[in-house]
C-alpha cells in the first residue's frame, strides 16, 4: 500500500462519516491551489492487541518515524506522534490511545468484552486496521453514555472504531489567508462551528503553533435502542511557527492537543 492510498482510504472514510469536512475542503479548495493536509489523528486502547504499535505499523512499514511522545494525564491517554524523514510533505500522524489501566474495572471490562475481543488478530495485523472503522457489532446507547460519563475518548471509540477522528489544513500553505484568525473568520462565515474550549486559537507563536477546530458534527447512529445523533469527526486548522534555529516546528504541544481532543465531546 503506497502512502497516497492510504491516505485517500482514510480520508474517504472521514468525509463519508461527516460530510460537511469535505464541504469545508471545498471552501478552501476554491481559493487555494492546493490544500496541505498537516496531519491526521488516530485513536485506540493501551492494550498489546490493539495498542499504539499496531496503529503505527503500517506508516512504518512506509517509512514514517516516531518523533515525540505525549501524556495527557488528566485525559488518562498517551499518545506519540510520527513523521516520514525522507518525504517531508506526506502528512504528520498523531496516535493516541487510551491507558486502561488507569479506567475503572466496569470500563476496562466493556472494552475488553465488547471492543477488542471482538476483533480480528489479523484484522489487528493488517495495513487496513488504522481505517477498519467498527468491527463490532449490537452497540448499546446506555453503554455509550456510562463510558461517556468516564472517557468521551471510549465512547467515541466505542461507536466509530478505528478511523481518523481528523485531517487538519497546513495554514502555512495557504496563500490567501495571512493567519488563523482569518481562516477562523471565514470558516464561521460560512455556518461552521468551532471549537471554544481553551479559546478558539490554542497555542501561540511563541509555542511555535497555533491550532483551531471545528466542533464534530453529530451524526446519526444506530443502536440496540434506536438511532442516536453521536459527534462524529472534525477539520483542524494548524499555523506553524520557526523555532529558534529557523526550522519550522513540527511537533505538538500537550496543551492545546488536550483541547483539540474536546471537539468530539458530545457537550
């Protein structure tokens, strides 16, 4: 699998699961000649089956690196994120998973039972697990909103599975918006949402970042009990800044990717 495909496999995915993303792409792609994806942001459980390693195998076996390492402890989550050495402009992949360890028994039981026994080894092995979306079956709405109680991060992985939760455009690219407050400006003026949690810009250019996001679109999902509206996926918008020795920075910072993840909350 080329890298091309499989970012056009996850980026289908995500545009089927919240249309409005491709409606924002859309926007951006009519005054832009092109729209740089910076990176893209993946979930899954701290376990040996499923776990941050198989996530990441696929983009290694092409070629990407591991390049940083985050904790969010509040959040109980770990993540790393990854870049490709030799082909710089291919998107940066963030990989986070949740620390079950660090979760109630009643949590680690519902995901332990219902989510990754459920699925496949091999499925789990393969370069189509980063987009193999749910692999189980019959989801209850009561379990969704206990596990949304404890972890927003486990409910949301518990209906949408393994998938990218974002793309985010690179504002660097951009050549007619001189900052993220421009592009905030006109992603609202068109009826988009954002992300208010830590304001709507988290970062600054003294981090050497700055990033926005639009609010997940809730989407209907089907449960035991009926049809639900659940937030799905959302677009983010990055500003990266030099570091002190001129290059710019690519990594991320813990602050502002702690409130990045509050875009799929369901409040």
């Amino acid at each position: 699998m080329s890298p091309e495909t499989l970012f056009n496999s996850l980026w289908e995915q995500y545009i089927a699961l919240n249309p409005a993303v491709a409606e924002i792409h859309q926007l951006f792609a009519e005054h832009e000649d092109q729209v740089i994806n910076d990176h893209i942001a993946l979930r899954t459980f701290q376990h040996e089956k499923v776990g941050i390693s198989k996530v990441a195998k696929v983009f290694e076996e092409l070629g990407y690196r591991r390049c940083g390492e985050y904790t969010f402890v509040e959040k109980k989550l770990s993540a790393v994120h990854l870049e490709h050495p030799e082909q710089p402009s291919l998107p940066k992949v963030f990989i986070s998973e949740l620390k079950l360890n660090e979760c109630s028994e009643e949590l680690q039981r519902i995901i332990q039972s219902e989510v990754i026994n459920s699925i496949d080894p091999d499925l789990a092995n393969s370069a189509e697990f980063c987009f193999s979306g749910r692999s189980w079956d019959n989801i209850c709405y009561d379990t969704y909103e206990m596990l949304r109680q404890e972890s927003e991060y486990a409910a949301w992985m518990y209906v949408y599975g393994y998938m990218a939760n974002h793309f985010t455009v690179k504002v660097n690219a951009l050549s007619r918006f001189e900052s993220l407050e421009d592009v905030n400006a006109f992603v609202e003026s068109h009826g988009f949402q954002l992300n208010q949690v830590g304001g709507v810009i988290k970062g600054s250019p003294e981090q050497c970042l700055e990033q926005s996001s639009t609010i997940a679109e809730k989407r209907p999902v089907t449960f035991i009990e009926g049809n639900r509206e659940i937030p799905s996926c959302f677009y983010e918008f990055a500003r990266r800044y030099p570091t002190e020795n001129g290059i710019e920075f690519s990594g991320f910072i813990e602050g502002n990717a702690d409130k990045i993840f509050e875009s799929t909350n369901m409040k």
